[in-house]
C-alpha cells in the first residue's frame, strides 16, 4: 500500500481528520453492503443481540444496548425494532420479549456470513497486533480528550 505521507509527515497529519475518514469509509462500505441484501446497518444490530442473545432480551435492553452506536438515539433505535419485527425477523411479546422467527435465524446467517467477509476485507494485510495497537490508541485519543466511548 502507498501511503498518503511520509512517516514524518503523517506523524503531524490530524487524529480527527483520518479517524473521521477512517470511520467514514468503514460505515459506508458496511451500510451499502448490507443496504444490497435488503437490511440497514440499525436492523442487524437489532437482529444480532436477539439471535445472539443466551437468554431472552426485552426491547428495552436492546434499545439501550444499541442507542449509542454511531449516535443512533433512542428513538431512532425504537423505529428499528419495529422494522426489524415488521420484516418478520423478530417478534416481540406482550412483556416486550424479543424473539428470533425461523425467517430471522435464516436472515442473520446471511447477513452475518457478510459481516464476516466485511470484517477479512478490513483487516487484510493488519495483523493482529496493528489492530490492538490501533484500538488503543484510539481509546487513549478518547481518553485524553475527555470522551467516553464503549462498545458491547
């Protein structure tokens, strides 16, 4: 890979320019991904902590779980429990249960199947190490700037 500086240069480049791209980059691919299998990025976090759950969710532990991921809100999050129940892919009982439908299970092996070809395709050619470092890095830009970020 070519980068876009020398080492000296980029040691100078500007932490929020190249994270904002960064993200920007990795939403984006992700989102059109998923926007061609027919889902948004919102409704497979939905899908994803109902079908990985090991014991049953409520809306509201899910709509919180998930309310700070990449800003999304609460109301933003109620609306996408509700698209993902009226897809079929989830149901929800009168305790505010959520439950995976066989339409569902069936929905989340492919979409997660793409999540994983989305995950090699950003981790080609950063081992293992260059991930963690990076990771840490970024929590300690967060960190020193008086952010709180976590990630489930």
């Amino acid at each position: 890979m070519e980068y876009s500086h020398s080492d000296a240069e980029l040691i100078k480049q500007p932490i929020g320019y190249w994270s904002w791209a960064a993200y920007k980059a990795v939403v984006t691919r992700t989102r059109g991904a998923l926007d061609e299998i027919g889902t948004t990025q919102p409704q497979w976090w939905v899908l994803a902590q109902v079908a990985r759950a090991e014991t049953v969710k409520t809306r509201d532990e899910v709509a919180r779980t998930l309310r700070g991921y990449l800003d999304t809100g609460p109301e933003a999050m109620e609306s996408e429990i509700d698209r993902t129940i009226t897809e079929g892919w989830i149901t929800e009982d009168a305790e505010g249960r959520l439950g995976i439908t066989a339409e569902g299970r069936a929905f989340y092996t492919k979409t997660a199947a793409l999540q994983d070809e989305l995950q090699a395709e950003r981790h080609a050619d950063i081992s293992d190490a260059e991930y963690l470092t990076t990771l840490k890095v970024l929590q300690r830009f967060i960190h020193n700037t008086g952010g709180d970020a976590w990630h489930h």
